[in-house]
C-alpha cells in the first residue's frame, strides 16, 4: 500500500496493493499489520455500510467530545467527492478542507483522524464502507452545514439531494462560538 499526505496532519489517502488478473482482483482493505509498519496505529470499533444515490450529499457529521470519531472511509461500488474539514482548534490547519474523488475503480481510503467533520456527495450510485475508532454516540452527533460560505467547498453540484436533519446543520461560525473561539 501506498500513502498519500494530503498537507492537513493526521489527514491522509490510502491506496492498497491490489492483484489482478483475467478473474478478477483482490485487496486487503485493512490490515493491522501493513497499517503499523506506516505508523498508521488506530484501533477500531465500529464497521459502518452505507449506500447514497446520485446527488446525495450527506455531512459534514461529527460527533461531539469525547465521542469524536476516527473514519477510514472507502467506496465499494460507485463515486463520490469525500470531504473532511478540519474542526480541531488548535491545528495550524483548523477551518481548512481536504476533498477527493474516492471511486471504487480506484480503491483509494480516506482516513480522517478524530477532529474532522466528514461529508460526501454522491457522483454515481454509492456504497461507502468505514471504519470508526469510537461507536456512535446520538447526543453527540451534529454537524456543520454543506453550503457555509466562509468554508467556501465546491461540492461541484448545483442542486443535492438533502436530508432534513443536514439541513439544519450549524454554520461554521455558530460552531467556533460553541468551542470558545
């Protein structure tokens, strides 16, 4: 496997060997080991399965102190523009996001360390599989809105597909003010 620095600490993409031939192919999505050797020590706890049709988008999530999650997130089927904004307040990179196409042509991961909100629009039909370091924790979970524009993301679509919940996710500065800042 291979890793990629995306320039936001803790935030990197993954790409894992993967062996084909007229079958078919086959990877290791995780393995402990592989992971150790690039100093990538997590401990997870939670598998999650998602499936988002086209022009879903969901997020940006996150779950509050203590409950914040670790994700190593992966498309199965499909392709989606993965996000990950950067909520810890003491990081030099704090406000700042990362986005990448992650498709299951490509089989690249996306690992978010605790302290990034996470969201996703569906390019095509999607199956998304990730791995958390902390289970889910309901009153912890919220969120930051999609479309703040001192975030300024370009999801690339003109109109999702929203839930009502993501909807009335916080502006990012209504979430400064409620960690201090």
């Amino acid at each position: 496997m291979t890793i990629k620095e995306t320039g936001i600490e803790g935030l990197i993409e993954i790409f894992p060997a993967i062996f084909q031939d007229e079958r078919g192919w086959f990877m290791e999505s995780y393995n402990q080991d592989r992971f150790d050797a690039f100093n990538l020590n997590f401990t997870f706890v939670q598998d999650n399965l998602s499936f988002s049709k086209s022009e879903v988008l969901r997020g940006l999530h996150f779950q509050k102190k203590p409950f914040e999650q670790g994700k190593l997130i992966k498309v199965i089927h499909g392709e989606v523009l993965d996000v990950a904004l950067d909520i810890r307040p003491d990081s030099p990179t704090f406000g700042q996001h990362y986005s990448v196409i992650l498709s299951g042509k490509n089989q690249n991961m996306l690992y978010l360390p605790e302290g990034f909100a996470h969201g996703f629009v569906a390019i095509k039909d999607s199956y998304l599989f990730y791995k958390c370091t902390k289970t889910y924790h309901k009153d912890s979970d919220t969120g930051i809105a999609y479309n703040d524009p001192e975030l300024a993301i370009d999801w690339n679509i003109a109109s999702p597909v929203i839930s009502e919940k993501d909807k009335k996710l916080q502006s990012f500065q209504s979430y400064k003010a409620s960690i201090g800042l």
